[in-house]
C-alpha cells in the first residue's frame, strides 16, 4: 500500500517548470501529497518527544538567533521504534520513484545523485526558526506539516514563510523579519506539505508560535543533498549528511 498519493505527485511533476521559475525561488505548497487515511495514521503515531534531542538555545553560525526545538533524526537503529506505517512512509521516501520526483522538480539529470536525510522538529510554545538560507550541500527540503486541526490552530502560527532578501543581505548574514519582504507562506492543517529548493535567496523561517504551553508545532522534513565534498568526507566517518552517526 502506498503512502504517497501518486496522482498528486505526478500533478506536482508536470507543473515542475512552473516550479522552477517560481520567484524569489522554488517553492510550492502541497495538499494532499500523503493518501488521507495515511496522513491520519502518521499523525497519530509520531514518535514519543522522549525519543528526541533538546535543541532549545542552541548556538547558529552568522549571529543568527537558536532555532528552537526537539529534534530526531532518522537514522537505521530508529526504524524498528517507529510505527509501520513510519517505517512504509520512510521505504517509500528512499525509493527511487521519489528520488526521481527531486530531479524532475529542480531539473537534474536522470542520474544526478540525491542523497537525503530525513527529522522531526517538535517547536513549543515561544520557538521560532529565524530567517536563514540553508547549506550550500543541500539542494531543497520537503516540509510535512502533521498537526492537526484538533490540536493546532492557525492563529498559532508555524507556516514556514519565504522571504526575499532582494539582493540586501548575504547569505551567512543575520537579518530580522522585518528585513526581509514576505513572499508566500506554507499552509499548516489539512494532509499539507511545503516543497522548496535551495540556492542563495532561498531565505525562510518560522516567526514565534504562540500557543499554548505543552503544544508543539509537528513537521516531518526531508532534506535533498548534493553530493558534495562534505557529504563524501561525513559518509567516510560513518555520519550522514547532516553530521549525525549512522550508527548512533
């Protein structure tokens, strides 16, 4: 049984140029990329908050404010933890058929590599992800919102917001919201995803959710990789892409 709708993936594939010259970059909101009665069970299975790392005030490069948030990373020792329907969802995310929905997406060549890594982020109440582009190894990110709207409200916030720089602020710079102009924005209820690619004005982040304490916003992102000479070296140590180990 599939997880991913592949009428909706297909839809997203022939509007794939209308994607590419999307201003001030690549992106798109998505609905209904996940089959409905998967996306329901995905959301009422999500892995325990135990399971994460706290990355609450953590330091960012650039004088950047911390992203706030528990994180999990999917790595082979975490599979046998999740849910059937996580470990079916996952399969199909490494396969090829969805490897080959990034290269139609950004235009690659038919064998142009794609390496992916794949976390959760739970944000509580007061986090926000402050406006950055991404590094230079990752080619785009692919952002499953998974609350609900019996748990979340929009009001909340949590939309992931694209932003353009127009050229004012390099990219391992730190500018505010209000440096930025606001382009678009994500939609977060309702079996949506986020899809974007990464270049040098691919600026975005999260302004502060304000919920009720104990809530947190719920994603699921896959990021695409170059193969980069990072991501060479890191896979030598037994790390991901990311820098995490393979084995941990």
């Amino acid at each position: 049984m599939y997880c991913i709708d592949q009428h909706v993936l297909q839809d997203c594939v022939d509007a794939c140029l209308d994607f590419q010259t999307t201003k001030p970059y690549p992106w798109r909101n998505i609905q209904g990329f996940l089959r409905p009665e998967i996306f329901h069970q995905l959301a009422a299975e999500l892995p325990d908050p135990s399971l994460f790392e706290n990355h609450i005030g953590k330091s960012r490069a650039h004088g950047q404010k911390s992203h706030d948030r528990l994180a999990l990373q999917v790595r082979p020792s975490l599979l046998p933890k999740l849910s059937p329907h996580w470990q079916q969802f996952i399969k199909e995310l490494y396969s090829p058929a969805y490897r080959n929905f990034w290269r139609q997406m950004l235009g690659l060549g038919p064998h142009s590599p794609v390496i992916f890594t794949m976390h959760w982020h739970y944000a509580p109440a007061g986090a926000s992800v402050s406006p950055h582009t991404d590094a230079r190894r990752k080619i785009g990110s692919h952002i499953f919102y998974f609350n609900t709207p019996e748990e979340w409200d929009e009001s909340w916030g949590g939309q992931t917001l694209v932003l353009d720089a127009q050229g004012r602020w390099p990219r391992h710079s730190a500018p505010n919201f209000d440096d930025l102009q606001e382009a678009g924005a994500s939609q977060v209820l309702g079996n949506r995803s986020f899809l974007f690619a990464q270049n040098s004005a691919s600026w975005h982040g999260v302004r502060a959710l304000t919920c009720p304490p104990g809530v947190y916003r719920k994603v699921f992102i896959v990021v695409a990789n170059r193969l980069s000479g990072q991501v060479i070296w890191r896979r030598l140590r037994g790390k991901d892409a990311d820098g995490y180990r393979l084995a941990g």
